[in-house]
C-alpha cells in the first residue's frame, strides 16, 4: 500500500513539474511573440508588435521558429499559412526551402570523406572530378582549386547564388550548370585560388559533384543516409525537385507583395548550395549534434576534432561551412538562406549550447526576420541583434523643396544609369527608388539628415562645391548626383 502511494505521489509530482514548465515555456513564447520591434525606433514613440502582425506588414505569409537553450530544443512553433491557395496553416513540421542554409549541412558530406581519408582540404579539386574538370586558366597557374577553398568561398570561383527554375522550366543537370548552359553564367576562376573571400554558390555545386563522384551515388542519397538519418533530421531531403510525396508538408513561396510563386516554388538543380527542404526544428538538430561533438559526445557525424576544423576561421570569418562570428566561448556558427519566396536564419552558439532558426514563406521575410531576432535576443540575453533610438525634428515644406528632384548614382548599376526621385508630398520627404518602383517615406533627423524608419537607411544632402545644389549620400557611401 505504502509503495502504491509513493509510486502515485512520484507520478503526480512529475506531472506536475512537467506541466509548470510547460506552462512556463507557453509564457516564455507568449511574451517573445508580443516583444517584436522594428529596426529603428522614434525616441518618446517606442512600440512593440506582434508576430502575426509584423508578418502582414512585411507580406510574409508563414514564419516557423525553433529556439534550442541548454542543448535541447526549449520550443518550435510554426505561424500563419503555408498555401493560401488551401488555407493550410504552418506548424512546426511544415517545409521550407532553406536556401543558402543547404551549404553548411551539405559541407558535412565533404568533410565526412575527408575524415574517411577519401578526400584532402588541401588537394586540387579536379583529382577528384569525373567527367567534368575545372576549366584551367591563367589564375589557376600557380595555385589551384582546393576543397578547404570551395568550403570557405576563397577559391576564385564566379555565379553568388542561383534563381531556380520555375516547374515547367527545363530541369538542367549540375554539369550544364557548372557550364553555363541552364540560367547562370558559367561556374569558372576568375581570381587566384585562395587570395581573398569570394561568396560563391557555384564553389559549392563543385563541391557537390566532388562528394558524387567520390561516393558513386547522387548527393540527396549520400546526405539522407550519412548525415541527415544520423542527425535525425527525418523532415528534411536534398531531393530536386520536391517528391510528391512531400508536397503536402511543404510550404508555398511568396514574393515581395505575398503574393503565390507561379508554381508554388522553385526547383534548384544546385543541391549543395540551395536545394535543401527541411524545417526550423531539423535544423535545431544539426545545431545540437555540433554543439555535443564539441562537448566531446562520441559517435557524431564527424569526429570532435574535425569539427574544430571545421568552425576555425578563414578569410571573411568564414568556417568549413558556415560563417563564424565572435570567439572563445562565445563562438558563433550560423547562415542565412535565399531561395525565390524564401527567407531563413539559422545562428548557434558553438559552445554555450543555445541557437534558434527562424524560416520564412517570403521575399520580405528579412525584414521580419531581424524583428524576431532582437525579440529573441533581448529575451534570452544573447546579445546578437540590437535596434536603434532616433530622435527627430520637425522641417517644414519649404526647408525640404530645396531637395526636391532626380538624382543619378555615380557609378553604372548593370551598365546602366540607377535614377531616384526625390519629392514632397503633405509635408513629407519622399524617396522614389525609380528602378524598383518603390516610394519610401524619409523623416527628418536635422535639416540635412533623413532615414527611412523601416529599412534603416539614411540619406544626407550636402551642398555642392559652387553652393547651386545638393548631392544626396545614401548610407554616407553612395553618391547620388542631381541631374534635374
């Protein structure tokens, strides 16, 4: 009788320890979903948003978030609608495309081989190719293409990113890829290996024939059973384009407008650097698994020490992989993600056992974005995203007439001439971005200063040489001549 009681005492207070803390966590949620705030705060107006409704101002249809404290994922939560063609809702298992997040996870296939001894850091690349060789050329003379280079965008190597291809477009394979034969130019040297940082999605497509013809199998194979199924991360594939069987789980892309990709999304042929399809939680779990190998958790993906090789810096901060920042134990490994209609981060702390990821279904999800990361940051004291106080002053319409009219960028944008129109309107200063089709709302600082209170962008006019005009400086860098 007296060890039913106490096994129906343990019980009950386990129970109820669980639901405190979970109730704990509800709060905790509650009030980082209420705490958004904007890039740049008016001093004496300071205010505080909603997620739900940041997301219709910024047109971001769904958001889902995942946030790991002490090693273990605290909470997920998935917001908004993943179609609106359905009314289905995101929730923490729905799938977005993550965008340049594909390379860091992808990196863990290339270094799995080296600690195989199948690959080197620091061998030429085209040793390791089949059927395809990296085009020789005067760069590549004394120094050659190396993996360590592929992994930290210091290889010379062209093509930023990728736009995808629509669903009824051609699905290229890499090598008309690699050879400029589908929607981006050619992936070639086009600057000694190893000289300077060089952001290169095309450095990661090599990369990901490289772990093919090593392995003899396509890279969504190689990754689902060497690194994803090992992670647990059982929600996410490196398949291109999207099986069906997963289409009901995934969510729709959104432009600048939250309005529907055509197609719901874009297809990547370019795995390694933007083909992954996973959720904020999956991610949580990579997070976790490196945190623990540094630890000293035996049995990982990769082993503690080729982990360190892999969060040491390079050029540009720049790791095996992802891009660090900080030091000590303070460490931070992390990566953002672009694809068309999806908008992702992803930040860890290497050591202190934190991180969170937050995924977006839309164009404009950086904004929102940067308003969920400070929420986050001054909760949890992370100390990674701040905002800023301005202060403004009042101009009337005739101090802001004398700035009113066209201004031409001093340099060719893409060959040609980048125009902006400067007008008033009720009293206010305007900025017509003419490229883009976008009017921007500008508030006074001083009689000569200006910022756009959503972007964070600020705009300074200063007299000419002969005192007739004003040349206007975008972010104190970018030099607009008036031309009318």
């Amino acid at each position: 009788m007296r060890k039913t009681i106490l096994a129906q005492f343990i019980i009950f207070s386990c129970t109820a320890i669980y639901f405190s803390a979970q109730a704990q966590i509800k709060q905790e949620v509650k009030m980082i979903e209420n705490s958004l705030e904007p890039r740049v705060q008016v001093k004496g107006k300071l205010k505080k948003y909603n997620i739900l409704d940041r997301m219709k101002f910024h047109k971001v249809p769904g958001v889902s978030i995942a946030v790991v404290r002490g090693g273990k994922i605290r909470w997920a939560k998935g917001y908004g609608i993943a179609n609106t063609k359905t009314g289905k809702k995101v929730n923490a298992n729905t799938l977005f495309q993550a965008g340049s997040i594909s390379k860091p996870l992808a990196a863990l296939a290339a270094l799995k081989l080296v600690q195989e001894g199948k690959l080197s850091l620091d061998e030429n690349v085209n040793q390791y190719l089949k059927g395809w060789k990296i085009p020789e050329n005067k760069f590549t003379k004394n120094k050659k293409v190396t993996l360590r280079g592929l992994l930290t965008h210091s290889a010379g190597l062209t093509v930023h990113g990728f736009p995808g291809y629509a669903q009824n477009d051609r699905f290229p394979d890499i090598v008309t890829v690699l050879d400029g034969k589908g929607n981006t130019p050619p992936v070639r040297v086009n600057m000694e290996p190893g000289t300077r940082f060089s952001y290169s999605g095309g450095g990661y497509t090599i990369m990901e024939k490289v772990v093919e013809d090593i392995t003899g199998m396509p890279l969504e194979k190689y990754m689902a059973r060497c690194i994803l199924n090992p992670l647990g991360m059982t929600n996410s594939t490196y398949a291109q384009p999207l099986p069906k069987k997963y289409h009901e789980q995934a969510s729709a892309a959104y432009d600048r407008e939250g309005k529907i990709i055509k197609g719901l999304w874009h297809n990547y042929p370019e795995q390694a650097a933007a083909g992954l399809w996973t959720t904020p939680t999956d991610l949580a779990k990579y997070c976790i698994a490196i945190q623990n190998i540094l630890k000293g958790k035996k049995g990982g993906v990769l082993s503690q020490n080729m982990v360190k090789q892999m969060l040491k810096k390079h050029k540009n901060e720049w790791g095996l992989g992802p891009s660090l920042h900080w030091k000590g134990d303070s460490l931070i490994f992390e990566h953002g993600g672009k694809n068309e209609g999806f908008t992702n981060d992803m930040l860890a702390f290497a050591h202190r056992g934190d991180a969170f990821i937050v995924m977006t279904s839309g164009d404009n999800g950086g904004r929102l974005i940067r308003e969920i990361r400070i929420a986050l940051s001054r909760y949890y004291g992370w100390g990674v995203q701040s905002n800023k106080t301005v202060e403004l002053v009042k101009l009337n319409e005739n101090q802001l007439q004398g700035y009113v009219g066209k201004y031409k960028f001093s340099r060719k944008v893409r060959g040609k001439d980048y125009v902006i129109k400067i007008k008033v309107e009720k009293g206010q200063l305007l900025f017509y971005d003419l490229p883009i089709k976008k009017i921007l709302p500008l508030e006074p600082l001083s009689k000569t200063g200006f910022i756009d209170l959503n972007n964070g962008n600020q705009l300074t006019f200063k007299k000419t040489a002969n005192g007739s005009d004003y040349t206007l400086y975008l972010n104190k860098k970018y030099r607009f001549d008036k031309v009318k």
